[in-house]
C-alpha cells in the first residue's frame, strides 16, 4: 500500500533521507532509529508533507505530496506537543471529524474519544492535559475519520507504561482490523513490543528491515557484556576464563567485566562456578549498550553481509 | 597535582647524556589563576549585547533588520551630502537640528526590534539563571543591557551626522575655516544623539522587559511610539484652549526635541515644540522624569524576575 | 470557506492577551475624541475630526490592528505546528487561505471601525457630513487590503511582524512624505480614497491626495496579488519534521 522508491530527500548539502527502498502493508510497522536519523523526516514524506527530493512516495499509488485528496485516507499524529489549547478534547477531534468530512460527527468523535479511553476529560480544555493524555487527545484527532493508514510520529512520548500499553493494544486491534500503521521509536522495546515489522534507520540509510526477531537474533552473535562484585573478583576471573561460554574477562579499577559469546550457557555457569569457588556474587549486571552502537554494528553487519 | 614521572629511559651505549620521560595528567584542573571579576563581567555582557543590537555573529538574516535601519537613516545624509556636492550649499534640508527629528521612525523601529532581542531572548530561554550564577548582579545585567541599546542608538544617530559633517567640510572651500564653523555643532551632534539613546533605550526595554514574547513586545513598543505621536499631534491640532498647548508633552519625541531646544539652542520648525507656549525647561523636567521611571522600572523588574 | 477553520482562527485571534493591546488602542481613539469635546472642542470641529481619524484612526490604528491579526491568522499555526492540523485534511489550500484571510479581515474591521464611527460621532458631534461614514467604511476596505498584504507576508517570512512595520511605517509614513509618487502603492493612501469617495466629505475638512481610480486599481491588485502568494506557498508548504 505504501510504497516507497528510491525517495531521498536533502536540504541544500545535507542529506536527511539517502535513497531508501520499502513497501508497508497492513499490519504495524516501527521505523526505528537514533534521533537524527531522518525517521520523522521520512514519516513526513509519507504523510506527504514534505517532497522527495528524488524518488517516489506513494500510497496506493497516488504521490502523498501536494494533493490534499490523500489526507481521507491517512490519520497523521505528529510530534510536536502544541495543539490548540484552548478547545476541549471533544471539540478538537469533533473539528478534526468535520474537517475531514466525516458524516456523522458526533458519533465518531465518541467512538475515537472512547478508543483512546478519554471520555473522563473530554470536556476540559487540551491545555489544561498532561503529556499523555494530549497524546491521546491526538491520537484520537487523528482516528476519527477511520483512516486505513495510520501515522505516528514517535507517539509513545511522554505516556505512562499503563496509556502504553493501552495504546499498543489499541494501534495492535487496529492493525487487525487490517490498516497499515507505521510509527516512529528511538526506544528499543517499543518497537520489540508492538511492530511485526522494523525499518531500521541510521543516517538516513535503511540499515535492517524485517521482522524483529531476525535482528535481534543477529545481534546476538555479538558478545555480551556483564559487570560482576563478589567477594573475590580475581579468583572468580581465573575461574570464569576456563570455561568455553566465555571470551574474555577484564578486571579494572576492581570492576570485574566480563565477554561471554554465548549469552545462555554464561547464564547457566556462573552460579555453578561461584559455588564451586565458595565466591558470593554480590552483583550481576548487563552493561547497557547504546543503541548507536547496536545499530552502528548492524551498518556494518549489513556492508559485512 | 604534580606530573607523574617514570624512571629515566636506559641509556644507550656510547651516548653520555641521560634522557628521561614523564607522562602528564591532563585530567580535570581547577582553575587557580587571576579572575577578572565584576566589572569584567558587565563589560562582556555589555560588548555582547551591544554585537548583538546589531545581528553580529548571527546569521544573515539577523542582520537585514537592524542595518536596513541603520542604512535608512543614514540615507537622508547622504543625499544631502550629494546635494551640497552637486548644487551648492544653503540648500541642504538637513541640518544637524532636525535630522534625528527627520528620522526618528526609524529610531522606533530600532528600538522596537532590537530592545526584545537583547531582553526577551533570555527571558524565554530562562538563561537568566545563568547569568546571575556568575558574579554578575541583577542590576549589573540591567545596566549592561541597556547601556548596550544605548550605544547602539548612539552609533545609528551619530554616524549620519557625522557623515554630513564630513560632508559639509569636505565641500566647503577652505576646509580650516570650515572645520572651526562646523566644529560649533559637534555639541549639538553629540548632545541630541545622547538625548534620542538614552530616551529611547530606556522606554524600549522598560517595556520589553514586561512582555513575556519578543513578538508582543515588539508590538507594544511601537504602539507606544505611535500611539503618543498620534495622540499629541492630533491634539495638538485642537485650536482652543491648553490642549493642544500641553499635547506635546505626551510626546517622547516632542519631550527630547524641547529638552534639546532648551539645553543646546535652536528650534526646528517641524516639531510640535515650536509652537506651544510651555516653557522649555518643563520639556527637559518631564523628559528627565519619564528617563528616570522607565529606568526604575527595569530596574525593578530585574530586582524581581523569577530567574 | 469552511466553517470550522473560521471558528477555530476566531477563537485563536480573539481569545488571546494580545487583543487586549488592541482594545487598548481603540480605546485610546475614542478617549481622545472624548478629552477634546470635553476641552470644549475646537474652531473646526470637522476639520479636527478628520485629522484625528484620518491620523489615529487610518494611519496607527488600522495598520497596527490588521499587523497583529493579520501575521497572527496563519503565522502563529505555523510557529507552534499546530498547522500540520489544517494540512493534513482533505480541504483546499484556496479554501484555507481565504477563509483565515475572511476571519482577520473581519475581526480587524471590527476592531477598527468600531472605534473609528464612535470616535468620529464624538468628535464630530454627528456623521460630520458623510465624513464619519466615509472613513469608517473605508477603514473596513483598508483592513481587507492590509489583512490580506499581511496574511501572505506571515508565508513568506518568520519575521512578518517587523517586515510589516517596515511597510507601514517606512513605506507608508516615511517614504510617502518625501516623494509623491510612492502614495499610489500605499494601502493607507488608498483607504482615504475610498473615505473621500464614499463619504464625500466638504474638501475643507478633508481632502485625500490619491484619486479613487488608481486606489480601486491598485489596491484591487495588491490584494490578488497577495491572496494568490499567499495560496501559492501554503500550497509549498513544507513542514520538517523534529528530528531532522
């Protein structure tokens, strides 16, 4: 449905969207990347905002950019917080219902202020909301012409894990019901927990695409990193080297790191060596890794492959 | 912290001079030396600022609004300049007495412009706090502010003035002489740009510095400006009675150009000053009233804005 | 033009502190009217009038009026985002331009004229001969033309609001007093026309220097000119997402 050719898109030298090649169809897809990669850049040319500097953006065939026509068919949520304040939540989706040409406005204002669970607040002014409800308020705006492509623009920001869940069951059902919904994430779990399908995008480039799974499953080949305290690092050191799951261990400023390839046996060993060594394990921890150098492995994985 | 040193290299056979490494910490150091203090810290500010009025060390576009004024007023000098170069003197229709007056809209505008950039910037982005974390007061902020607005008008009056003076020595035909003629209207050049500077300086962020966005504020201050001018014109027109005798007064620049009047000489036929029979000194009284309020209210409101 | 769009930019126009100013102003008009009857008014009170609305009314109030509302109808949307709202519908740009484009108009005129007509009964003591209804029917012409100049100049620019005092106030004040010929391309200038041509006033009160047919001529096509800029660049418009 939408499709996307060869579409760049730059700003005199700089290069926001580097001929990026994909197709979405119904379902939920996450366009994920560091800030700054071009993911809302890309959104918005989809959403037909903005125009290809090359290429093509097209939903169902028809170029999003410059024809209004496309906007019955695409429920935008945008980034940016600002909405008018001054109108009640009611009032703001009812607005966005007529000026979409819905028929019956008031019952699908209803409908869309129900899906998003904010019939409580509907009547008090959007300036007045949290972060997320005004979200919500957004998102509801965005619902109530019934469009059969959704987008949002980094749409879990600043919501509660309770309205996020809410709302991934919510985009989920709708996904079902056979829409093709594409949202933005710089956070990985987001997109883990709710697309099937992940674009991935650095510096503009599509560096993975497909399903989650698969990515992560390739991330894996990559050592993982713990940091250890117990009451004796080096002994413990000593011993974890000699076992196979591990590929390296570094003792530095008394913080005890360790390599291990093989995420799941590491798991299994340690607490047999540390007993085995009468070692006790105050600590055990995962390093965070940054997603810049998670992605930045998965450019090269890709240039590898 | 001293420099860690390791154990001098081995020496070499057959040389004879020993040589030695060392490897340096470069971590974090605190700074130990001579600070420059308070008075550095408003001159930095004021020098900022004073780049600032003009666009300077911004993009492009930051600059059309403030030197297109500066060119705007400067214009008018310059093609008095090329009249007296061309057809002759005595037919100038600037002199140094109403050339501010002449121009003063674009004094306005400066003002309107420029006041909410030095002022409403911070305000917005809450950068007040940075500056007051520095050994720099509340009212030193203040004053640097506005004696930067003040320079800045200084610059955009003097140099047109100046360029008819240049222009007047250099068509006279004996440039001595002419330089001990004009020399008798430097105290005018000076003293009248002074009066426009720091008049217009001070009503300009006094209020800006009440207006929460650069936009309103903008818009208050020439409303100001035209509103008073507007108001003491049109009653200035009213034949009968002290009306139009007093309008004048609600003026700032019918208040600057009286105080000029009274202080440095010389009445200029456009301005309302001319024909209103209040005297003078009440001009320079009012003015210096008006210049004192607006100055304590900055000053106040810097004293009590949430930083 | 569409109903809700007008809705929500009248609400956004007047809801604001910012009108507050433009009360204020108003308020001063009629005040000044009111201090000189009270002062007992003058030898000619018509000629007087016609000063003050042709001063005050026409040359401050008006363009300050419009100034505000007219970079305030698209210009604030488009600072805050909120404009990706209006974009993103299935709704013309035509239809969006000339509806916001209505909406100011309206409410300048309003906040113009009203003050205008009362002032000017004050201090006329009466319609003044036509001149009272001349100017303020004119001042509603002026604040279409100065309402759509300012619509299209807030798409052009992010700095309308000063762009557009340089108009009014060097342009139109300045520039026209020093050469004759700029008058023809002032939207000021053109307003008094139409006050001289729909109030006919006694030419010792008020005489404007702009024929009518050149105002009709030009001003008619300052205000195309700018209605078609205006719908051109929205329809180009193109809004950067954050992370870009």
């Amino acid at each position: 449905m939408i499709e996307v050719t060869n579409a760049s898109r730059w700003y005199g030298n700089v290069v926001a969207v580097n001929d990026m090649t994909f197709s979405l169809g119904a379902g939920v897809t996450g366009l994920l990347g560091p800030n700054g990669a071009g993911k809302s850049t890309m959104l918005h040319m989809i959403a037909g905002f903005l125009g290809p500097s090359a290429g093509t953006v097209t939903i169902d065939g028809r170029p999003t950019h410059g024809d209004p026509e496309v906007y019955r068919g695409i429920g935008m949520v945008p980034e940016r917080e600002a909405v008018y304040a001054f109108l009640s939540a009611r009032q703001f989706v009812a607005a966005n219902a007529r000026l979409q040409g819905v028929a019956e406005v008031e019952a699908a204002t209803q409908r869309a202020i129900a899906a998003v669970e904010l019939q409580d607040a509907q009547d008090r002014a959007i300036g007045t909301y949290s972060k997320g409800m005004r979200q919500r308020a957004k998102v509801a705006a965005a619902l109530v012409h019934d469009p059969p492509v959704l987008l949002l623009d980094e749409p879990f920001n600043g919501m509660d894990p309770r309205q996020r869940l809410h709302m991934m069951a919510l985009l989920r059902r709708m996904a079902a019901d056979g829409r093709t919904i594409l949202f933005s994430s710089h956070i990985l779990e987001e997109v883990e927990r709710l697309a099937e399908r992940v674009l991935v995008i650095v510096a503009g480039r599509l560096a993975a695409s497909g399903n989650f799974r698969e990515i992560r499953r390739l991330m894996t080949d990559r050592p993982h990193t713990f940091t250890v305290r117990s009451s004796d690092d080096r002994r413990l050191a000593a011993a974890l080297v000699a076992e196979p799951a591990v590929s390296g261990v570094a003792l530095d400023d008394g913080l005890l790191t360790i390599r291990a390839a093989d995420f799941g046996t590491f798991a299994r060993i340690v607490p047999g060596v540390a007993r085995r060594t009468a070692i006790t394990l105050y600590e055990l921890l995962p390093t965070d890794e940054s997603l810049e150098s998670v992605f930045s492995y998965l450019v090269a994985g890709g240039a590898r492959r | 912290m001293p420099p860690d040193t390791m154990p001098p290299a081995p020496l070499e056979a057959g040389s004879s001079t020993p040589s030695s490494g060392a490897i340096y910490d470069l971590g974090y150091r605190r700074y130990d030396g001579p600070r420059l203090g308070r008075w550095h810290a408003i001159s930095t500010l004021f020098w900022a600022s004073l780049r600032a009025a003009f666009g300077m060390g911004r993009s492009g576009r930051a600059k059309i609004v403030p030197w297109g004024l500066a060119v705007f007023a400067l214009i008018p000098a310059l093609v008095a300049v090329a009249i007296i170069a061309l057809i002759g003197e005595g037919i100038s229709p600037f002199t140094y007495d109403n050339y501010l007056w002449q121009v003063q809209i674009t004094f306005a505008l400066f003002v309107a412009a420029q006041a909410p950039e030095l002022v409403n910037s911070d305000m917005r982005h809450r950068v007040l706090a940075l500056y007051f974390s520095h050994p720099l007061e509340r009212l030193d902020y203040a004053a640097a502010k506005l004696g930067a607005l003040v320079a800045a008008l200084l610059l955009l009056a003097l140099t047109p003035q100046l360029v008819l003076f240049a222009g007047n020595l250099l068509t006279s035909t004996d440039v001595v002489a002419g330089l001990r003629d004009q020399a008798g209207a430097l105290p005018q050049i000076i003293g009248t740009s002074l009066l426009y500077a720091v008049t217009l300086s001070s009503i300009g962020i006094a209020i800006a510095a009440f207006t929460p966005r650069r936009a309103y504020a903008t818009g208050a201050i020439i409303a100001f400006f035209l509103v008073t001018g507007a108001v003491s014109t049109i009653l200035g027109e009213a034949t009968r009675g002290s009306l139009s005798d007093w309008a004048p007064l609600i003026d700032p620049f019918a208040l600057i150009d009286g105080t000029r009047d009274w202080l440095l000489g010389a009445s200029i036929d456009e301005s309302p000053v001319t024909g209103s029979s209040v005297p003078l000194p009440i001009f320079g009284g009012v003015l210096a009233a008006v210049v004192a309020l607006a100055v304590a209210v900055i000053a106040l409101r810097y004293q009590r804005v949430e930083a | 033009m569409n109903g809700t769009i007008a809705g929500i930019t009248f609400r956004q126009l007047l809801g604001r502190r910012r009108v507050l100013l433009l009360l204020v102003l108003g308020a001063v008009l009629v005040l000044v009217a009111l201090a000189y009857r009270l002062a007992g008014g003058g030898d000619d009170d018509l000629r007087w009038t016609a000063g003050l609305l042709e001063n005050f009314g026409i040359a401050t109030l008006m363009p300050l009026v419009a100034l505000v509302l007219g970079t305030g109808a698209i210009g604030a949307e488009i600072e805050d985002g909120t404009i990706v709202y209006i974009l993103a519908k299935p709704i013309s740009r035509s239809v969006i331009v000339a509806t916001k484009l209505a909406v100011a108009a309206l409410a300048a005129a309003a906040l113009t004229c009203g003050p205008i007509l009362l002032a000017g009964i004050i201090a006329a003591g009466g319609m003044g001969n036509g001149l009272v209804l001349g100017f303020t029917l004119a001042a509603a012409i002026g604040s279409l033309l100065y309402a759509a100049l300012f619509v299209a100049l807030s798409l052009v620019t992010g700095r309308a609001l000063v762009f557009g005092l340089f108009y009014v106030l060097l342009w139109e004040g300045f520039l026209s007093g020093l050469f004759a010929g700029t008058r023809t391309f002032s939207i000021r200038q053109h307003t008094l026309a139409f006050a001289e041509a729909i109030g006919h006033p006694p030419t010792d009160a008020f005489d404007a220097s702009l024929d009518l047919v050149p105002a009709v001529v030009i001003g008619g096509a300052l205000l195309v000119i700018s209605v078609v800029v205006a719908i051109r660049r929205l329809r180009a418009f193109e809004l950067r997402g954050e992370a870009a």
